[in-house]
C-alpha cells in the first residue's frame, strides 16, 4: 500500500537537514520537500499542498514561531511539529500558541519524529474521515 505523505522541511542546519531528508526518504512513505528559511517555507505553502510540516524555530530570517502563525493565517490546516532548542516551558507555550500541533526539542532521536509523524498523521486521516464521511 503506497500511501505517500508530502512533507515539508523547514531546517537551516545542512547537517540536520540532510540527515532528517534521508532518513525520511528511507522510511519509503514520504515525499519530503526541503526549505533553508522562513520565507522559503511560506512560499512552499503557497505553491503546494502538503501532509505535514516540520519547522525548525531558530531560522535565519524569521522566527519558527512566526512563520507557523503565518502559515496558519494562509490557511494551512495541516499538522505542524516543530523543532526547538529551546526547552524552557514558556517557549514551549508560545510554540504551541503559534498554532503548532506537535514540538521536539533538539537533539531528537530520527524515531521519535517519526513516531511524532505517524501520530499526527494518523489524527489528520481520522479528522479527515468524520469530516466527510
Ligand atoms: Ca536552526
């Protein structure tokens, strides 16, 4: 059953970013497009339509959390996890206020995202199947 997810990757840290690429692109379900800043994440939204975002907080041009309220005021409904340094509650807070479904805090194990994935992923197929059916 070929069920491809497309994910958005919203990191500036090349390391991190390639390595997450990878290891999604491993997993064999998702098709994952890949930003280096804010902006460029807020233009992908524009352009395409996607299953899931994943979306690093210390960007270079925006903050995360910024660019996830305004993904959100574009009208993006989809699942958003973000990527966090940051470990203090209140960060955390203002993260979710963001309108972020999901947060990790750095460094992450690969199966824990994927896990964090799945769940969301999952949640999004249930909401999608009572709305319509
Ligand atoms: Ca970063």
């Amino acid at each position: 059953m070929a069920n491809i997810n497309n994910i958005l990757l919203v990191e500036d840290d090349e390391d991190l970013r390639e390595n997450l690429a990878l290891q999604l692109s491993l997993c064999g379900e998702f098709e994952t497009t890949i930003c280096v800043d804010g902006i460029g994440g807020l233009n992908a939204v524009k352009e395409d339509r996607f299953d899931l975002i994943i979306l690093d907080v210390g960007l270079p041009d925006l903050d995360g959390r910024e660019v996830c309220r305004m993904m959100r005021k574009k009208g993006v409904v989809e699942p958003i996890i973000m990527l966090t340094a940051e470990t203090s509650e209140g960060d955390t807070i203002l993260g979710l206020n963001s309108g972020a479904n999901d947060y990790i805090t750095k460094p992450f194990k690969f199966t824990v995202l994927e896990t964090r994935i799945r769940a969301q992923l999952r949640h999004q197929a249930t909401k999608d199947l009572f709305f319509t059916g």
